[in-house]
C-alpha cells in the first residue's frame, strides 16, 4: 500500500461528505415541505431526525465533540493522532455546514492543521 493513499483517499471522500451535509441541510432541515409534514405527522422518522438533528445544532453539540477531537489529536503522537484528527475533520465539516461554523472552523483547522504536520 502507498504511503499516500489515504491521503488521497481522504481527499477524495471529504467532497462527497461535504455534499452530503449540505444535501441534509437543503434536503432536510431548509425545505419548506418538511416543516408542514412534521407539525402535522410528527412521528415520522425524517421528521423526528430533523428535531434531533436541530437540538444538536442549537446547543453545538456537533461543533464542540469536532473541537473536542481536533484539540485530542494535536496531543496524540503518530498514526494514532492522525487518526482522529480525520475524524474531527468529518465530524467539522457538518458543524461547519449545519449552522455551528463560528466554533466548528476552529475544529476543522485544528484537524486539518494534524493532518499536514510531519511525524517525527
């Protein structure tokens, strides 16, 4: 396996799942249909991830475990912390696209910031 294959990897799925959370964010919690449907069935499963999905951007949840993730990377030595720092990084992009980015940018430079630094 090459050394750069999952960078290479990596930067070929986080477009996808940038477009993905942009998808939940027009598909799901900006279209109007949705919020018609849930006040009047509100037991649905699309409708039940929204409110979910909406108390977890009121109170940062998503943007704070990216933050809480990119700053444990930084202090974990190797692949290890190279390792979390991608999962900070796909945690931080849907904070950044979900309404948190005033928090979730500092998760995803932090991650990023990992990710480029050169293990000694």
């Amino acid at each position: 396996m090459s050394h750069r294959l999952p960078l290479i990897l990596l930067l070929l799925c986080l477009p996808m799942w940038l477009a993905a959370s942009y998808g939940v964010r027009y598909g799901l919690m900006e279209d109007a249909q949705w919020v018609g449907t849930c006040v009047e069935q509100a037991q649905l499963w699309q409708c039940q991830a929204r409110s979910t999905l909406g108390l977890l951007i009121h109170f940062r949840v998503i943007a704070w475990i990216a933050l809480g993730l990119a700053l444990l990377a930084q202090v974990i030595p190797a692949r290890t912390g190279w390792r979390v720092a991608v999962v900070a990084l796909v945690v931080g992009i849907p904070a950044l696209v979900l309404y948190s980015a005033s928090l979730a940018v500092f998760a995803v430079v932090l991650a990023a910031l990992r990710l480029v630094r050169r293990s000694s």
